[in-house]
C-alpha cells in the first residue's frame, strides 16, 4: 500500500510516499525508515520503488521523498543542489513521522542510496531520532565535486567559472541549467566518458530502465559551490554513533562509492557497524537489480530489525 503525502520544509512543501506493510492496522506502532533518493534521482526511482517497497514489505513503514527544489518537492529556485537543505530535508521528515499516531518515535531509521546515503549519514550525525543508519553505494558528492576531472585546481577552476556565470546572472543574465550526465550513450562516447559508472548511469536513468519525470537531469550549475565545500563524511567520527550498515559493490567505477563506504566505516564512531560487498555489483546493479538488491536488503533488513 502506497500513499502519497507531504510535509514542510521552511516555507515549501516536500513530495514523499509512505508506504506500509502488507497487514498495516492504523491502531498499532510501527517502525519506520526515511528513503534518501541518490544526486540527480527522485522517489520514485531506487529510495522509494526498490528500497522503500521491498522494507515495507518487510513490515516497515517507508517514507521516500524528493529533495527540495528537486521533483514533485517545492523551493526556489528550481534544480538547486544545496546539502545544508538536503540535509534538513531529511529532520523534516522526522518531524513530519512523529506526528502519526502509528509510528514509534523511538524507531526511526535512515536508509540512503549514492548521495542520498552520503546525505543520511550526515543526517544522522546531528538528528538523533535516526536510531539506525543504512547506507547503500554511499557518495560524499562534496568529494566527487573537489576532485571533478581529477586534474590538479579543477575544484577551483569551476568555483572560478561559478563566480563568473554569478556575476553574469546578477546583471540579468538567465541562470545556467546543466546535466549531472551526458543524455545519451552517443554524446558520452563523443566526450570520450567510458568509465562503468557513466555508461550506467545513462542505461538507468535515460532508458525506461529506470527514467522518471521526476529526474530530468537538470543541475543549477550555481549551486556547485555549496557542493564543492562539503563533506558528508566530516565529523562522522566524532558524531556518527548510531548502529550502521554500509552496503557497496566491488567493481568501482568514478563515483568512488566503493572507497567512501570504506572512508566511512573507518571514520564512523559507531560501536556496531558493518560493511557488506556484494560481489561482482556495480554502483548502479545497487540501484535495481535484483540479485544485488536482493542480497542488499538480506543485510538491510534484519540490521533494522535487531536496531528499530
């Protein structure tokens, strides 16, 4: 059973979908967790239709949301990647759980996919609802920014061109709208783009594998210097203490999901904490296939079981 709902954040609403167990009665407590959809994504992909269904199935009740400024959600201006926002994003929804009656407060988890579980761990970090952190091909965007085309400067080389179409934007120029991804496998190959997570990333989000309205592959390319000065993972050990499970697969491509679920784990202060390799799975197999999923939500779901 699916319900589309929505709550604030500031002065916009969030567009997310609950989703319940099978045998769901309104008169008991359930745990739930919040969904995070990966950078570019939306709820109805991966966080909400692979995740969120399967977890309630599991007898959670799911709530998978669209960022701000991002698909169905509110806030302006549109296609924003802000991380202070997606993060308090994610404090709204808690808000917005503990105001259902069926809901155990006091049992609350976090899931994130790609960057949103880059994201949820930085969540959890400060929102102490989250009782349990599941993170499934976590990326620290902030690190992928820095690095961008791993030439030496090239971080400050886009914050020097970001100042620029800023300024331009300030005299009335129109802002700039870019894609996180080539459109197609043609223009990637033309780019002279090959590694596995590109190739990928346009088989899952460009082809009916996977697209969405939702996810039109559009970035305010002024909203990347925020991106480029954070660090999901940044006093993950001093504040990251919930229970964790990190899921990653073992053929890393250049999202470096692999090395940042390592980086996390090491750094997480977290006394019960846990990383899985699924082997032979690409960072975007984790998003819908059912193999890899599947042996995913094996660890996933009695994780939240024993910690919600």
């Amino acid at each position: 059973m699916e319900q589309k709902v929505k709550f604030k954040n500031r002065s916009w609403e969030v567009a997310a979908i609950l989703q319940f167990p099978q045998d769901f009665d309104e008169k008991k407590k359930y745990a739930a967790i919040v969904c995070a959809h990966p950078i570019s994504s939306c709820k109805e992909q991966t966080s909400g239709h692979i995740y969120g269904k399967q977890l309630a199935e599991a007898g959670f009740v799911t709530l998978a949301f669209d960022a701000s400024y991002q698909g169905e959600s509110g806030g302006e201006p549109r296609y924003l990647e802000d991380p202070a926002m997606r993060v308090e994003d994610f404090r709204c929804a808690a808000d917005y759980l503990t105001t259902l009656d069926y809901i155990d407060e006091n049992r609350i988890g976090v899931l994130g996919i790609c960057g949103g579980g880059g994201y949820a761990a930085n969540a959890a970090m400060t929102e102490r609802r989250f009782k349990a952190v599941g993170t499934v091909v976590a990326a620290n965007y902030g690190r992928i920014m820095r690095e961008g085309d791993y030439t030496a400067g090239a971080a400050i080389k886009t914050l020097e061109t970001i100042a620029q179409q800023r300024t331009a934007q300030a005299r009335g120029a129109e802002a700039l709208i870019i894609g996180y991804i080539p459109n197609s496998q043609e223009e990637r190959a033309a780019a002279g783009m090959n590694d596995i997570d590109i190739i990928e990333a346009i088989d899952y989000y460009k082809t009916p594998r996977g697209q969405s309205p939702n996810s039109p592959n559009r970035l305010r390319f002024d909203s990347l210097d925020k991106v480029i000065a954070f660090d999901a993972f940044h006093l993950a050990e001093y504040l990251l203490t919930q229970p964790l499970m990190i899921i990653v697969g073992d053929r890393p491509g250049a999202f470096g999901s692999y090395r940042d679920g390592y980086e996390l784990f090491n750094k997480a202060a977290s006394q019960d904490k846990h990383i899985h390799v699924v082997q032979g799975a690409s960072h975007y197999d984790l998003y819908d296939q059912p193999k890899a999923t599947g042996e995913a939500l094996e660890q996933l779901i009695p994780f939240f079981r024993k910690h919600l």
